[in-house]
C-alpha cells in the first residue's frame, strides 16, 4: 500500500515558497512555529507565577492559537485516508514504549538511560497536583495538541528540510537515509531517559509517513499512541511516563 503524496498540501505550501523570502518565512513558520511556541513554554514553565491548574488551561489555550495562528491553511488540508491501520499502529508503538519498563524491573534506572547526557526522570507536577481536571487537561494535550505540533515538524518540515531547504519542493514522505535517519535520532533525542523507545517510535513513524504520504495519519497515530499512554499513565499511577 503506497499512496500519492498529498499533491493539494504541497500547493498550499508552495504558495508560501514562490516568489520571495518574506513568503518562504512564513511558509516555515506555518510548520515550525507551533513547536517553537511549545519548546519555550516548557524553557519558562516552571518560571511563571501562575498556580495550576489555571497554568495548564494557559498553556493549553497558548498551544491552540499557535497551532490555528501558524498552521490553519495546513491543518485545513489534512485527511487520514488510512485512519484504521493507523490507529493499530498507533496502538502497537504504544505497546513497544512500555514494554521495556513493564518487562524489566529497573530498566529505566540503568546508566544507559539516566546520565548526564540523556538527563534524569522527573515529573513536572506533583502528584498530589493531578486532580481529576488535571488528569483530563494533561490526557486532552497529549493525545489532541502534541501530535499535532509535534508531526508538523518532524515528519512534515524537518526531513524535507534536510533534503533541500526549499522544502516545499520536496513531496511529504520523500526521505533520503540521512533524512530518514537523522529525523528519527533527533526525535530520539528529544525524548531524553525514554532515548531507546523515542528511536524505535521515530523509526515506525517515518516508515509510516513514507508508506502513506500522509501527515493526517501520522498526527492520527501519535494521537492514538499518546492516548493509550496517557490512560495507561492514570490507570497505574506511572507517571514518570509523564516528565
């Protein structure tokens, strides 16, 4: 099963790329800014002087004018034509991101994990915090606005760009192995003590955006993916899972 790339998407991108750079900017910020906008809230979280769970509804509202200020024409595009294996994967990559933990007692704290690289585990509210708002306003962002954010930049911008940084003339799921492999290291990165998992979940995921060409269907799969993990999260009170 090998679909066409998203030719209608490549167009509404393109018209930000034609002529001049001031439209090439805002067609990378039509991908980029809203992950910009979620790196440097978690860089000044814990800086401001707003007490949850009134910071969660911030945040939250922060990330949703972002996603529609930056991304609407994009987000209005998108379609997942493969919603039902997309949502088995999604569910299978949540399967391998618990598996190690749930398998190997104390897997997590082993060096290889836990270092001055990778960094450590903490969980960025309390416990005691995680009201049962809480709970639903954590759930509703993972599994609702992180993919979304999340696969505008790293299958939908960050490999074309590798390939050519006119990206809107690379088509969506075209991967050269240094765009392939360097997305999914770079996603691995970003997911600290949870590297190895991190690797394999970047790995599937742009398999899938190149099997499919379609980045509906890889926010549907991180979506569902999230969802399971953050009902597993809830359900047996793991919440490193949730740094």
């Amino acid at each position: 099963m090998t679909a066409q790339p998203d030719s209608s998407l490549d167009e509404v991108v393109s018209l930000g790329t034609r002529n001049d750079s001031t439209n090439a900017n805002a067609s990378t910020l039509a991908w980029v800014g809203p992950f910009v906008v979620f790196l440097v809230w978690l860089s000044i979280d814990k800086y401001l002087p707003i007490a949850n769970p009134a910071k969660e509804v911030v945040r939250d509202a922060v990330l949703i004018a972002a996603m529609f200020g930056f991304s609407r024409r994009i987000l209005s595009t998108l379609t997942a034509p493969y919603w039902m294996p997309s949502v088995g994967l999604g569910l299978a990559v949540f399967v391998l991101w618990v598996a190690p933990d749930a398998l190997i007692p104390g897997w997590r704290n082993l060096w290889l994990f836990q270092n001055g690289v990778t960094g450590r585990i903490t969980t960025s509210i309390p416990p005691r915090e995680l009201t049962a708002l809480m709970l639903t306003l954590r759930l509703v962002r993972a599994s609702l606005l992180v993919p979304v954010i999340e696969e505008l930049f790293w299958r939908g911008w960050l490999p074309r760009w590798l390939q050519n940084s006119q990206f809107a003339r690379v088509p969506l799921g075209q991967y050269t192995p240094f765009a392939f492999w360097a997305t999914a290291i770079l996603f691995a990165a970003e997911h600290g003590p949870f590297w190895e998992v991190g690797l394999v979940c970047g790995i599937i995921y742009n398999w899938w955006m190149r099997r499919t060409r379609s980045l509906g269907d890889l926010m549907l799969v991180h979506g569902v993916t999230n969802l399971a993990l953050s009902v597993y999260i809830i359900l047996t009170e793991r919440w490193m899972f949730w740094m």
